[in-house]
C-alpha cells in the first residue's frame, strides 16, 4: 500500500535545524519546514535578528527556538547542535544555509576576505553536518541535510568578481556529493539548493551592479526568485517524500543555469 502524499511531505514529530535562519532564504525555509510540522531550531551571529525570526514563526504557528552563535568557529558549532540535542531531543533535518560573500578582482582579493568566506560557506557546512551526523543522525540511521549551494557553484563569470563565493559554492555542490555516497550507508539523504538570485541583504551589491531588470530579463521565466521559491524544494529534499533522492543539487533560479550554465 502506497503512502499518501499528504504523509510524505509531512514534518510532523521531527526536528529541523537550520543555520544562517534569521532573514533571506534560511528564514523562508525555516518557514517551510516548520508548516510542515517540524520543530525548527534556527541559527545566525545576531540575536536580535533571531528573536524577530522566531516571533515571526510563532505567529504563523510554528514552534521556533534559536541560538545565537559564530557558524564559522569549531566550539561553536558543537555549542549549537549539543544545545538542539538537550532541548529537542534529536536532530532529523540539517539545513546548511550560512554564508557570506565579498566582491574583489581575483589579483587584489584580501586573503582576510578569502578566509571569512571559505571558512563560512564551506567549513561550516562541514562542521555542522560532522557534529549533527555524530550526535543524531548515524546512531539514528536517518537524516535529511539540505545544502545551500549556488548556481555562482555551477559556473564561472565574468564580471562578478566573487572568486571566492564562487569557489566556496562549487565545494558546496562535490562536498553533497561526496558526503552523500558516504552516508547513504547510515540512512541519510545529502542534497543541496542551488539558488539563482533572491532579492536578500547579500544580493544587494550585485543585483544594484548588474541591475533588476537585466537579471529577471536574463532567466527564462523572466523573474527573480521571491519569498516562497525555496519552499517546496526544501521540503522534498527535508521529507519522506524525497527519501530515494540524494547526492542531487536542484537549481532553482527561473532557468538561468539552463541556458546559460550557471552564475
């Protein structure tokens, strides 16, 4: 007997934790996952823009909690997913959206800037699917991790200057695969996002240099992405519904890598 459709996406009992969930993608589906019943425990640097968040959820009537730390730094990574263990019990969704960017010509970027972006969009993916893998999911023999990668991870560019965002997403894309052939064995599904451009506070610089018109114009579905593009591919990546897809990255980005290969 097949299951319902309406079981297969649904969230109910599970845990859900999402880094980089205080505003822009990680917050939309923070939303999603927690519509779908899941308890969302939310991550980000600043605590104030995480209170907001989850006031934010809890008036859509999801049970949000958060905890404010650096996804950059080892202890504090392990800070994050021990804290998620004792108050939620368990682990069964790891969304790995924190990020940052820096826009500099290849000859003059700051190895500063360089550092702060790998360390950030790659390393901390690491860190977290390493601590909520030891904690939770391989004793569990399940889990959904969900990385944000980019479609600036499926090619290069020529005028964005963002060698090192570039770089970082492009890891983003082999470490899900790679980390998927890995863990399949213990019953988790690795699978990443690959976002054309949302309207968000790390967007600005570019979508002001290459201008609104000009990027909507440029996807085949002559839009960029908005509040809800996100939603229903993080959940079937997050849900039973996409319990036989791992390894896979999902561009979602109005068609833009289709015809033109990427960022």
């Amino acid at each position: 007997m097949s299951t319902r459709v309406q079981q297969l996406f649904d969230l109910g009992g599970q845990v859900a934790l999402v880094t980089g969930g205080s505003r822009g993608l990680g917050l939309q589906m923070a939303e999603a996952l927690g519509e779908a019943g899941a308890r969302v425990m939310l991550t980000a640097r600043k605590a104030a823009d995480l209170e907001a968040a989850v006031a934010g959820l809890a008036a859509r009537g999801i049970d949000a909690q958060a905890i404010a730390a650096d996804a950059s730094q080892p202890d504090e990574v392990l800070r994050v997913v021990n804290e998620t263990m004792q108050r939620l019990g368990r682990i069964d969704i790891l969304v790995n959206n924190a990020g940052a960017t820096w826009g500099a010509a290849a000859e003059d970027y700051p190895l500063a800037a360089w550092d702060k972006v790998m360390n950030l969009n790659i390393r901390s993916l690491f860190l977290f699917a390493q601590a909520v893998g030891k904690a939770s999911m391989i004793p569990r023999r399940h889990g959904r991790i969900v990385n944000v990668a980019s479609i600036a991870g499926l090619s290069g560019s020529t005028d964005l200057k963002f060698l090192a965002y570039g770089t970082s997403k492009g890891a983003v894309v082999n470490f899900t695969r790679t980390l998927a052939g890995e863990w399949g064995a213990h019953g988790i599904t690795v699978n990443a996002l690959a976002p054309g451009f949302f309207p968000s506070r790390m967007t600005q610089g570019v979508m002001a240099h290459l201008g609104v018109d000009k990027l909507a114009a440029s996807a085949p579905l002559k839009r960029l992405g908005d509040d809800d593009d996100l939603k229903g591919a993080v959940l079937l990546f997050a849900s039973a519904a996409g319990k036989h897809i791992t390894g896979q990255i999902l561009a979602v980005d109005g068609g833009v890598s289709a015809v033109h290969g990427g960022g």
